[in-house]
C-alpha cells in the first residue's frame, strides 16, 4: 500500500513542502499544478504522517492552511519474506 502511495508525483510534493512549508494554494502555484489534486495528494500524505497541516485565522474574514513536512526525511523500507 505504501509502495502505491508513493509516486513520483507526490515525492516532488513532499520535497516542495520539506523545501519551503506554505499554504496549498503556494505550493500548487510552486509545483505548477492544479490546486484541488494538490490538496487530495496532501491528504494522503497527512493520513499517513508525512506531512501536517495547521490552520491559521487570518486578520478579517478567511483561514489559511499551513502545510508542513512531518518530518525532515523519511525511509522506505522493504522486507522479502
């Protein structure tokens, strides 16, 4: 499952996001993608710990999310049995 959650796609992702935490709408606009399936790859990433998300209130009306890496790297490992 792991292996599948994994592309290359959401590697470039994290490494944006180990790079310069920021808002979805900054990352996407970084990586030159669409922001909707930027935020469903981040889900993703946050449902298995990579990445986390904090939501920040904005002076007047509005929130903004605040994406970070979870950790500074991380290692995959597999074991053949």
């Amino acid at each position: 499952d792991v292996m599948k959650l994994i592309t290359a796609t959401r590697l470039a992702l994290f490494r944006a996001v180990k790079e310069a935490p920021g808002s979805i709408t900054d990352i996407a606009a970084r990586l030159h993608r669409d922001r909707s399936a930027v935020k469903r790859d981040l889900d993703e990433l946050e449902q298995v710990g990579l990445v986390t998300t904090a939501e920040k209130v904005l002076p007047g009306p509005g929130r903004l999310k605040q994406v970070r890496a979870a950790a500074p790297r991380f290692q995959l490992m597999a074991e053949v049995a």
